[in-house]
C-alpha cells in the first residue's frame, strides 16, 4: 500500500521519517514529482531504479535545501556558484565533480566521478529536504519511459504499491524537468533544455555547448531501430509532431490558435504562453492519451511550438514522445 500524505507538518515528518529508514518517498517540485530516495543508502538508491523499472543503471539527480549542503558534496567551479546564486532555488540541475568522501552512493551517480545537483524551488520539498537531512536521490516519479508526473494522481497511476509514500504538494507549477548543465569540462555543456532557460543561462555565463536535437541526434546515427535510445516521455498512443493539419482519426495538442477539425483536443496555451503550455504538458499528453484510446483514435498530432525559452523543453519532450518506440 501506498501512503498518501497531506504536504504540512505531520505529512512532512512522516515522509522525512521513510526516506531515513530507506523507504521509497515520491513528493512534488516546482518542475516535476521526484521518486525520491536517500541518496547515502545504496539498497534505497537500486530500490528506485527497480520500482521505475529504469533497464539503465541512467544517473540520478541529487536533490538538497540549499547551495552550502550541495556544495559540500560536489566542487564548485566560479560558474557554478555564479548560477546556484542567480537560479537556486529552481529548476537548474548542475553536475559537477563529486568531492572526495561524498557520501552519495555511487549508484546514484551510476559510477561516474560527478554528480548532478539541484536545489527544488518548492516550499514542501524544500522543507521535507531539511527534514531528511541527507542527500535525496530523485528521478521523475513514473515508469521508465512514461510521461513525467505532475500531480500526485500522475504518480499514483504508474506506482500506487511500488512505492511507500507519495506527498501530495498539488501540481508542480513548472511542468517540465530541469535544465541540465554540465560544468565539468572546458565549457559548460547543456545536457537537458528544461526549466531554466538556456538564453538565461548565457547571459549569466556566455555561450554553452547545445545538445543535438535528439531528431537529428538519430538521423546522424542512422538507426533503423533507434527506439530504445531516445523514445522517452512516451504515451500510449503514438505521437505525430509539427502537426499543420489534423485527421479525423487523431486527437490534437494544440499551442495557440487550434487547428479545425479536431475530435478531441488539448490546448497547452490559447495564448501561445510558453509557460503555461510547459505547465500543462505532461496533463495534456496524459488526458490526450486516456480520451483519444477511449474514443478508438489511432494518434496525437501535436502543433509546432516555438524554439527558445521553455519552447526547447517542450519540443525536446514532445520530439522524444514521438520517436520511434523499441
Ligand atoms: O526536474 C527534474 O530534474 C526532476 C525533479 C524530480 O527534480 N528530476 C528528473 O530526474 O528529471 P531524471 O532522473 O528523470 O533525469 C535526470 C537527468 C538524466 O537525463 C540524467 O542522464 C542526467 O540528469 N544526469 C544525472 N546525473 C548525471 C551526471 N552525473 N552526468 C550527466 N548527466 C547526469
Ligand atoms: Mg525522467
């Protein structure tokens, strides 16, 4: 049985009270909900692997209260601490060097001499972080594969029985992971668009390495079969992106003005908000997804959304949800 707990203070106690016994803790941040573990306790740290059914030993972020607790952990070069003090807390995920007699498990690192940080923009995480008073290791709360959480009822629906607890802290105000920065080599590389936006970041620090979009990320490859790398933030149904017109059989995700004819649609922002439409995404695909197979549609078809600020989120998610599935 999965406990729900009420996000104030006996709720917070409880959930602080299973993450230091080693229990499996889900709670809300202001990106995502995070499957949250000790991250000092290696059984705690396999167990969330097992209970996301992650195939890939795929590197943890550690979550913690504030930049003095991170810091203590990783080194911090002169840009690190330039971002942790300009966008913590909030939705930028550092990785770093691990400092020498870091008490994360190495498993939550998958092994590797860094460690990604971050430190959660939300009152209850924050103070159910302070309340652990340990590193907490978190993944985005769902099935390996699965479209990312953004109520508790999201993780409920992938991991009620697998977990100990989930905290409802309501619905993350973000809606979309954080952005993933790495500073451990010459130039800071981003390695996940997310919350934090990229021209924010270069404004602070200059120019940072660009991932390839995972579309072209593929066609360089030249895969046949490239599912199993990039297919992520998946539904149910398949996903069709840079929709420009929709057929009868496919249920819309609509940014701005919908496209006409649609059965059933979802508007991530009438306005063409990039906030609003990275907020509502992950609903959106779920909704999409429950109703569309409900009423016998064969596909989403998402309308195109624009590349810069959480616009690079969006279509990074929406581009991994469409790629061709394993
Ligand atoms: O918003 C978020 O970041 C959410 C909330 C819960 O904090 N967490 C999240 O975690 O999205 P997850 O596990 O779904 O994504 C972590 C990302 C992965 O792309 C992983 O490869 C990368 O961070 N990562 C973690 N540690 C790393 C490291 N040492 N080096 C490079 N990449 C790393
Ligand atoms: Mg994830």
């Amino acid at each position: 049985m999965t406990e729900v707990l009420t996000a104030d203070a006996a709720g917070i106690a409880r959930a602080a009270a299973l993450l230091r016994a080693g229990g499996l803790v889900a709670f809300g941040t202001e990106t995502v909900y995070g499957l949250g573990a000790d991250a000092s306790n290696p059984a705690a740290v396999a167990a969330v692997f097992d209970a996301k059914g992650r195939p890939h030993f795929n590197p943890l972020i550690c979550h913690y209260p504030d930049a003095e607790a991170a810091f203590a952990h990783v080194e911090a070069t002169p840009d690190a601490r330039r971002l942790a003090a300009a966008f913590w807390p909030g939705p930028l995920t550092m990785v770093l060097p691990r400092r020498p007699g870091c008490p994360v498990a190495l498993l939550a690192g998958a092994g590797l001499e860094t460690l990604a940080v971050r430190v959660p923009a939300h009152p209850v995480a924050l103070a159910l972080l302070r309340a652990v008073g340990r590193p907490v290791a978190a993944p985005s709360a769902n099935r390996s594969g699965q479209v990312s959480p953004s109520t508790a009822e999201h993780v409920l629906a992938g991991l009620s029985g697998r977990i100990a607890a989930v905290l409802d802290c309501g619905p993350c105000p973000v809606g979309v992971e954080s952005t993933v920065l790495d500073l451990t080599g010459p130039r800071p590389v981003l390695l996940r668009p997310g919350g934090a936006e990229a021209e924010a970041i270069e404004a602070l620090i200059g120019k940072v390495g660009r991932p390839i979009p995972p579309a072209a990320a593929e066609a360089a490859r030249g895969l046949r079969s490239p599912g199993l790398l990039v297919s992520h933030y998946a539904p149910g149904l398949p996903v069709r992106i840079d929709a420009a017109s929709v057929a009868a059989d496919e249920a819309l995700l609509a940014f701005g003005p919908p496209l006409p004819g649609a059965a059933v649609a979802f508007n991530l922002s009438e306005t063409g908000d990039l906030t609003e439409a990275a907020a509502r995404l992950f609903a959106g695909l779920r909704w999409l997804d429950a109703e569309g197979t409900r009423r016998g549609l064969a596909r989403i078809a998402a309308m195109p959304v624009p590349a810069r600020g959480l616009g690079l989120a969006i279509n990074d998610r929406l581009q991994r949800a469409a790629a061709p599935r394993s």
